[in-house]
C-alpha cells in the first residue's frame, strides 16, 4: 500500500495511561478543576473521560512510585486496517504483540517505538453511553456538560520525548501512515516533529529529550476549543496552588492556543483552547523550522516558553 492509501487508517488519538506517585492530587487535578467525569475503577487504576470523549474513557490513572506515560492508545479506522497495520509492525522488528483489551477496549495490538514508548491499536471500543440524567439536549455530545472546574472537551494530543526524533517520526511515518505537519530542526538534527493522520494540526508531537533520555513524555493536552478558557482556568490554577509553566498564549507552529501546567503527580499538561491550524490539504507540504524561529515557534505573543524546565523536564523526571 502506498502512503496515500494507508494515511486514513489510523483515526485518531484515544487514550493514554498516567502513572502518578500521587493519585488523590491527580485525581482532585483532572476530576474537580479540568471536570473530567469518573467512570469505572479497578484496583490501583481510575478511568476518566471529557464529556465529549465518545468512548468510556480516555485518561487512565494508575497510582504508581514514579510519574510516567504508561501506554497511549490509537483507534484505527476498521478491523482490516488494525490487521494490516500490526503485520506492517510486526515486520518491522520493533517489540509488540497482540493483548486481551481492557476496560472499554478490545482485541489490541501493543508495540514499542524505537525509543520505548509503548502504544496500543484498537478498533473495537464500547461507546458512553449516559444514563438518562446525564444526556446532553446537543446530541453529537455524548454527556451533559460538567458543573465543576472548567470543563476539558476531550483529549487532543501527546507529546512524546525521544533520545533520537526521526526513527519514532518515520515509524509513525511507515507503519501506520501518520503525516508529518510541521517539524523543526537544527542543522542536519531534527529537533521536533509534529504528526496527524487527520484534519488536526497534530495528535502526536516527537521533541528531542533535552537529557537524552529515552522513552519520556512531555505533556498530555486536553482540549477545550475555547481560548478564554485558557484565561480563565489559569485564573483557577493560580487560586489552587497548581504551577503554571508558560501562557495563555498561541504557538506558531500549529497555531494552538496554549496554557502549560504541572498536575500535582508531576505530569506535564497542555490546555489546548483552539484546534490551531487544520490541514485540508491532501498533498500538503510539510512546513520546516529552524531553530532561528525559536520564539515564533514557540508563542507568537511573546510569552516565551522557560528553557530551563520545557526542553528538558518531561516524565518520568531525569
């Protein structure tokens, strides 16, 4: 298959699991400031959604000594194409397999990027379903708006960090036919890179570890697609003692309106407050910054992202 064939087979960004050395703050963090709903627990795991995250959650919180991405999870666009793409994997040679699916989640592929993030393919889900309480009068919104905190939408997107960005790039590139939007270099070295396999800016972001470390997360964004918000809720972080690290304020790259903040476990994360750029473009030209562009890159007003902490701090900590 050629890349133009398989780009669509890969639908969008799903899930992710947080391990956290703090489960009460990163619960009161998610569940009573960001308003993400609870919806199943088993054993040292809670299970989270956005009211409008289609599926029974996308935000998994898993007590655990250290803060780390334990496992992000990918739909694919049909049970064909999650065939088709864990042969292409399995050929590769990276570390995967296929498991048993968790809560929510069925038959999955799991495998490894070149620098140790481990991501999972599904296509079988089990869609929320609210109960008759909790239904929302808008019915492409799967459940009533929350009345606590200020409420994220849904997940948006991952950052991971790598020792090395352009093998986990081209394995996204290859094997499951995600597209590279914008990426940033310095010289021969790429620094970032910034995929979709959709109309989104990106939902999956690769920034070199400014330690070299492998197999780390930068942050975890969740979206609102309302840049007061971001105003608004750095007011609510500022109240409650949580560390704003950079904004409000909106990248160049992918234009998003941005707002940084650490959770109590430590986990870096990103409020998205509009969908930035969105790519229409079927044969569109992947967009190059150098390193020259930093601070356009990086927020357009002028805010500034602190270099001591947003190029090198990521989970788990170095």
């Amino acid at each position: 298959m050629t890349l133009y064939e398989i780009k669509h087979e890969i639908a969008h960004l799903a899930s992710a699991e947080l391990q956290t050395p703090d489960p009460e703050g990163t619960l009161w963090f998610f569940k009573e400031l960001l308003g993400m709903y609870e919806t199943h627990r088993s054993g040292a795991s809670v299970y989270l959604r956005g009211y409008e995250d289609p599926y029974l959650w996308s935000l998994k919180v898993t007590e655990g000594p250290v803060a780390k991405m334990v496992h992000a999870g990918m739909r694919v666009s049909s049970p064909e194409a999650l065939e088709r793409r864990a042969a292409v994997l399995a050929e590769s040679g990276l570390p995967g397999g296929w498991m048993d699916g968790e809560f929510g989640y069925g038959h999955t592929y799991w495998f490894h990027t070149p620098d140790g993030h481990e991501m999972r393919l599904h296509w079988e889900v089990e869609h929320y379903h609210a109960h008759p309480t909790m239904q929302s009068k808008i019915l492409t919104r799967p459940s009533k708006k929350p009345l606590q905190g200020i409420p994220v939408k849904r997940i948006d997107h991952l950052n991971l960090l790598a020792a090395d960005v352009t093998p986990v790039k081209e394995t996204f590139e290859q094997h499951l036919g995600m597209q590279t939007r914008e990426r940033l270099v310095d010289g021969p070295v790429e620094h970032g890179a910034w995929l979709s396999s959709n109309l989104l800016a990106h939902e999956l972001a690769i920034m070199r570890d400014g330690h070299g470390a492998r197999g780390r997360m930068h942050h975890i964004a969740f979206f609102y697609g309302v840049q007061q918000h971001n105003f608004d809720a750095a007011e609510m972080f500022r109240d409650y003692n949580v560390m704003i690290e950079a904004g409000p304020d909106r990248h160049g790259l992918t234009q998003g309106a941005f707002l940084y903040v650490f959770e109590p476990g430590g986990h870096r994360v990103e409020l998205f407050g509009d969908p930035g750029i969105l790519e229409r473009e079927p044969d569109f030209d992947t967009k190059t910054w150098t390193m020259e562009d930093i601070d356009t890159v990086t927020a357009i007003g002028g805010a500034g992202l602190p270099r001591e902490t947003y190029f090198t701090y990521g989970t788990p900590p170095v």
